[in-house]
C-alpha cells in the first residue's frame, strides 16, 4: 500500500513510518523539518518537505504520490507553545488538518490523524477516561486538536472515507527531543545523563499515562488494517506520577539525584489516564511494553546516543 506520513520526521511519526515500511509498504515522509530531522526518515522511505499549512504544495505532494493512506501526525505539539501563541496554534493544527483532509480526499485515501488523549479531556475527567467522555481542554493546544478531530471525522463521513482519530495518551520513546518541553521522559533523562536535578513540576504529583511509541506505531497500522471510521484512546489506561517516572529512571540510571522542584504551567494537567477498552475490543491493538522496561530501553538508547 502506498501510506503518506505528515510529521515523519518526527518523534512518533518517524516510528509510524518505520511501522509501515517494515510491513512491506511504499512510504511517503511529509516534514518541514521545523522540529523534525531528516536523519529520522526511514532509508526506504521517500521524503518531500512540505508544510502542511500550503495548501498548494501539500495538494501536489499527494496529487503526485496517490497514497491510499494518510497517516497525520504534523502539529504543533507544545502546551506551552500554544498558550503563548494560539493563532500558531490554530494555523498548524487546525488549517494544516483541514489541509490535509481535503487533500487525503481527492486522492480518495482515508486519515488516521494523531489527536491528543490527555489535553482534549481536561482536568476532573475520570480516570482512565473513556472516549465518549465530554471533551473539556484546558490549553488551546487541547483546542485546536479537538477542533482538528471534528474535520477528521466529517471528511470522513462526508465523503465516505473512514478517517480514524487515534487519541494518544503520554508518548516516550527513542528519537523524542529533550530540548522542548513535551517530552518529559527525554528531558529527564538529559538531566540525568548530564548528573544534573531534573525539572520536577507540580512537586511530582500530577499523573500521566505513559505508552512506548512502539506500541503507538502498532496502533496506526491496527487502525490501517481494521479499516474502521472512529475515535480511539492509545495508552496503557494506568496512571503515573511524575515522580514515581523519575524513580524509574534513576533506578536505570544509577543515580539518586534531587530533582529542581517547579510549579506546573498554565493548561497543564494535574491527572490523565486513557481507557483503551474500545481499541482493544475493535480493532485487537494493547499495549505491550511495560513501563519499567520501556523506560530502561529507552534510556539505554539515549546513552548511546552521546
């Protein structure tokens, strides 16, 4: 099959990418390369870098390649970021998807778009949260990915394609930048690979569901084979304290350093937890790698790294 991935040369699209050149198909890599880096990109992929807001060069990009899957992973990602500046925000996240949409549609290819598990919800939620759930974001980065899932899911039924919202809980894994503010995982292990305090916010307390990218990249080829319109959580459905994540990582670090203790920043969550029961029953995708594990994997590849 030939799969377009937008945001390929990123963190989690990099692996979706590989998720799909691994099973045998032709693959499609679409980056601006403004967070990503090409070294990602699988070698038997292609690779167009593209922004998904120009709507023009987006168009011909799958105009030429005719994919018969789209997997949407570009965004702007960062909480932050978008509290900051929420016109950037609604440029990627919400006129890029759009974007994306209407160009997956004329060449007749479904949309397995990469939404948020954690930011759409908002606090008070219960946990693990199930998908039917009320959406209630805090930061505008939870908005404009909601925003983003409401034209996923009406291209889809508008022109009978069946586009899928895959709603992502807290991603950790190889090739996550430590030098943002979205992946914690990656920062601590900087700190410590450096023997320096981690950043802990909100005194460790507030939780998170933390899922390897690989199980992640299993997903998008689940929802690629399960050929099924609709909206899914991918986590583990267990929360974790930020500070009980550190521990973890010390302990695969050998190190026992106190972390710089810092509050949390506007549109941070104080709890979030996925329920995966309806991925599991539908389209047969769980998580495999348990934390502890994925989290010692991961710090190893990081140590090789330097």
């Amino acid at each position: 099959m030939r799969v377009l991935v937008t945001g390929g040369a990123g963190f989690i699209g990099s692996h979706v990418a590989d998720a799909f050149v691994a099973r045998g198909d032709e693959v499609l890599v679409v980056d601006d390369l403004s967070t990503g880096a090409e070294d990602n990109v699988p070698e038997r992929a292609e690779f167009e870098r593209v922004d998904i807001v120009d709507a023009e060069a987006l168009g011909s990009t799958l105009s030429s390649f005719s994919p018969k899957l789209v997997c949407h992973l570009a965004a702007q990602a960062s909480v932050v970021v978008s509290v900051q500046r929420p016109d950037f925000d609604l440029d990627v996240n919400v006129r890029g998807t759009f974007n994306v949409c209407e160009a997956a549609r004329t060449s007749g290819a479904p949309v397995l778009f990469a939404s948020t598990g954690g930011a759409i919800y908002g606090d008070g939620a219960p946990l693990p949260t199930p998908e039917d759930h009320p959406p209630q974001p805090l930061s505008p980065y939870g908005a404009s990915k909601l925003a983003a899932e409401a034209f996923v899911g009406t291209w889809g039924r508008l022109h009978g394609l069946a586009n899928v919202v895959l709603r992502l809980a807290n991603v950790y894994g190889p090739r996550q930048d430590a030098h943002g503010e979205t992946g914690v995982v990656a920062i601590f292990i900087e700190h410590l690979l450096r023997n320096e305090p981690s950043p802990l916010r909100g005194e460790g307390k507030p939780t998170r569901d933390y899922v390897h990218v690989g199980d992640v990249a299993r997903a998008f080829v689940a929802a690629a084979e399960g050929r099924r319109a609709g909206t899914f959580n991918v986590g583990t459905g267990r929360p974790t304290s930020t500070v009980k994540l550190l521990a973890l990582l010390q302990e695969a670090a050998g190190t026992k350093l106190e972390p710089n203790r810092v509050p949390l920043q506007p549109g941070e969550l104080q709890a979030s937890a996925v329920d995966v029961t309806r991925i599991e029953q539908e389209l047969d995708w769980r998580p495999e790698i348990e934390l502890a594990k994925g989290l010692r994997d991961t710090f190893d590849w990081y140590r090789k790294q330097r």
